[in-house]
C-alpha cells in the first residue's frame, strides 16, 4: 500500500508531528506505525512530566530554542485539549556549601537564557523551604511546571483520531530502504511505500535510520528510575538539586500526580546492561536513598518504595556522546524525503510542540515540491 507520509513512533514527538504535518497538508493522506500496543509507552509516558524552563542547556542550543517554545506552546495546547497543567514553579536548592558556587552560576546561565522571573528565595519562603530541605541557598523558577505525561498523549492521540488519520498499534518497523524516489518500509504484519518517511522512534532511530546507510550515530541509554513517597510531603512546587557534575541527568528531584498528589523521588542514572527494558533494581531503595536524604528532611528508606523507570535516548557520534537534540533532514544526510528526530531526551517531553511544528515547516518545504 502508498501512503505519501509515513511517520514510525507514536511517543508524544511522533503523534504530534504527524498533527503538525496534517494542519499544512490536510487533504494528504498519511499514518503512523508504532511498535507496541499503546501510544506513549516508552520514553513520553516514564518521565516527570515537568515542563522545563530552559535553566541549564548552552545558550546556542536547539534544547534550549525548543525548550522555551515548548514551554508557551503546551500551556495554549493544555487549555485547548484540556490537558492537566500546572505553572506551579521550582526550587534548585544548594544543599551544602560547596554547592553554592555551582548554583549562582547556573542562576546567572538561566538569566542569559532569557528564563523568565528568577529570583533568590529569601525570608519567610526560605524558612517554610528548610522545614522539608538541607538549604543553603536556593532560587524559584516560575516558569517551570508540570503537565500529565500520559493525559497529554490521549489527548492528541485522540484529536488524530477523530480526524480520521490511521494511528496503527502493534506495527514494527523492521526495515527501511529507499528504491527510486519512493520509501520501501517493511513491517511485521505488512510492507508500505511512501513518499516521506519520519523516524521518530526515540531510543530507536538510529538504528532505523542506518538501513539508509546512515551510521554515523549510535544509540546510548541511560534508566532514570523512580520511587514513590508513602506519606505526605510538600507537594506545591518542584524542588531539585544542583545538577551533579558528570552525572548523566538533572539529579534526583521530586515530581507528582495531579490524581491524588503522589509524590516521587527521580530519576536517577543507571547503565542498562540488559538493553531497552524496565525492569526494577531490588534494591533500588538502598540505592537512591543517599540522594534523596542529602536534600530532603525527614525522609526515611520505609517512606519510599519502587515505582517506575524510563530510559533516555541519549546518542553517541562518531563515539562521542552528542548531547543537543539532533532534527535530521536531506541538507544534513543528504537522503530526500527521510526526515528524523534523535536525541530527544529531557526537556524533550517540553519541547515536544515546537519540534513537532519546526519538523513539518521542513516536510512542507519538501512536500510541496513532490
Ligand atoms: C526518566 C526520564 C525523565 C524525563 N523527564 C522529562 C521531564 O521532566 N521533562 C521533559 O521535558 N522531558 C523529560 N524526559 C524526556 C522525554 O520523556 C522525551 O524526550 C520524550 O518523551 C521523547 O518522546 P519521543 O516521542 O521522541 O520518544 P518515545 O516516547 O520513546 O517514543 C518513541 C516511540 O517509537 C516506538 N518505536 C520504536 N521503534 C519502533 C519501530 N521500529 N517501529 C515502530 N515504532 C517504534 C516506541 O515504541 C515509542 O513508542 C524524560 C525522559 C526520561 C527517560
């Protein structure tokens, strides 16, 4: 069967691309092939849903530029699709005094990023802090905040559904090449040519992406897990750690649930020396413990017990761990009609709408001229 645009991955990038790509081109017909049974199951339902402000990335980065378009655009989308949202803002917190100098210089990158609103947290605010942290000094970003990860994916799940654009479940990928102008992609249940192909299979791509004869990235995961707090804590905004140095995520940070106000401790960074899956530590507990009472106040290992785990799609270049999001298009690859994300790990859950619009600007141009 021909479908003229053909998108693989149905995380929150894949589904809302294919949205963007349908408001240019409506009377097109096209589809999306995800692997599992459900949309969102791997990275865009495992995260800590927290819509980031743009506070870390390098000033020249396309994480930063898609970060805060992002973080407006879910705002707009969260109101129209009535999707859980909260702008409930973050604490990053020095818990002890070498971690002071890491934190003003991160206040001061924040600031150059153009984040909006950041100010030093002072009196009676720093006090109610310090009754659940180790303060030594901490900041408020009001632009961060929250969304429901797997709200967000029914929700635009569904708007491709009642538009009728087939969102096909249990189909894999198994293989793609290009034969003449046209994309041969085979399937476990079928094969399809197209005319426009979007890899957008996270922790996947690049080794879809290398049946084109594209080798230059390798996949690279690293599992962020997650423990849930069987009591009550102060839930009202987010509160994170100075990033520690070489470590491979934000630090262990609390996130929550909009049903019932759960709070978790998370992620960590782990190796996965059993591949893509995710499965739990035993002794997970014992294992994140020391982050988590390095910050927090009155936390014991009896409070906390397992919950979940994502795994980021982190890539490597010729070795190399390239760490900015990656959009790929013929002027960088040099294949026509094959489009891909890579490296779509945090904020990418935030950036995920301007990406998703930034991909079909590129597929329209392209489109057009087919
Ligand atoms: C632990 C963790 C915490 C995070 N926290 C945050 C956060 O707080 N804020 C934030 O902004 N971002 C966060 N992120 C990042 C965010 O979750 C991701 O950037 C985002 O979900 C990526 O979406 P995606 O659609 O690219 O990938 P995915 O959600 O992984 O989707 C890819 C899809 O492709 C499918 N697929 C794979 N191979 C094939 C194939 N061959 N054929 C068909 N389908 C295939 C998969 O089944 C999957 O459904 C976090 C990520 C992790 C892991």
């Amino acid at each position: 069967m021909h479908i003229p645009i053909l998108v693989a991955g149905g995380g929150i990038v894949g589904l809302l691309t294919l949205r963007e790509i349908h408001k240019i081109f409506p009377d097109a017909d096209k589809a999306l092939l995800e692997k599992g049974h459900y949309f969102g199951d791997a990275a865009s339902g495992r995260n800590s849903g927290v819509m980031h402000a743009g506070l870390y990335y390098p000033s020249d980065s396309l994480k930063l530029k898609f970060c805060l378009e992002g973080n407006s655009l879910w705002e707009e989308l969260a109101h129209e699709l009535n999707i859980p949202f909260s702008r409930c803002g973050k604490y990053l917190v020095a818990a002890t005094v070498d971690e002071v100098e890491v934190l003003d210089e991160l206040f001061d990158h924040a600031k150059t990023n153009g984040v909006q609103g950041l100010r030093w947290v002072k009196g009676d605010e720093l006090s109610t802090l310090e009754n659940y942290c180790f303060v030594e000094e901490a900041f408020f970003s009001p632009q961060s905040g929250f969304i429901s990860p797997s709200a967000a994916t029914a929700a635009i799940r569904d708007v491709l559904f009642k538009k009728n654009i087939p969102l096909m479940n249990d189909y894999e990928v198994t293989g793609v090449s290009k034969v003449g102008n046209v994309f041969e992609i085979r399937t476990n249940r079928e094969t399809f040519t197209c005319d426009i192909f979007i890899n957008a299979t996270g922790a996947f791509a690049p080794s879809l992406r290398r049946q084109l004869g594209l080798d230059d990235f390798e996949a690279y995961w690293v599992k962020g897990n997650y423990l849930k707090l069987n009591k009550k804590f102060y839930t009202d905004s987010l509160i994170y750690p100075v990033p520690p140095k070489g470590l491979k995520g934000l630090g262990v940070h609390t996130s929550f649930d909009f049903d019932g106000g759960v709070v978790r401790f998370g992620p960590d960074t782990q190796e996965c020396p059993k591949g893509y899956e995710h499965s739990l530590n035993e002794n997970l507990v014992e294992e994140m413990y020391p982050a988590i009472s390095k910050l927090f106040k009155g936390i014991e290992r009896e409070d906390l017990q397992q919950d979940y785990c994502g795994i980021r799609a982190k890539i490597k270049r010729h070795g190399e761990l390239f760490s900015d999001f990656w959009l790929g298009t013929s002027l960088e690859h040099g294949v026509e009609g094959y489009f891909e994300f890579l490296g779509i790990e945090s904020p990418g859950l935030t950036a995920a709408p301007a990406l998703a619009k930034e991909m079909a600007k590129q597929v329209g141009h392209n489109f057009s001229k087919k």
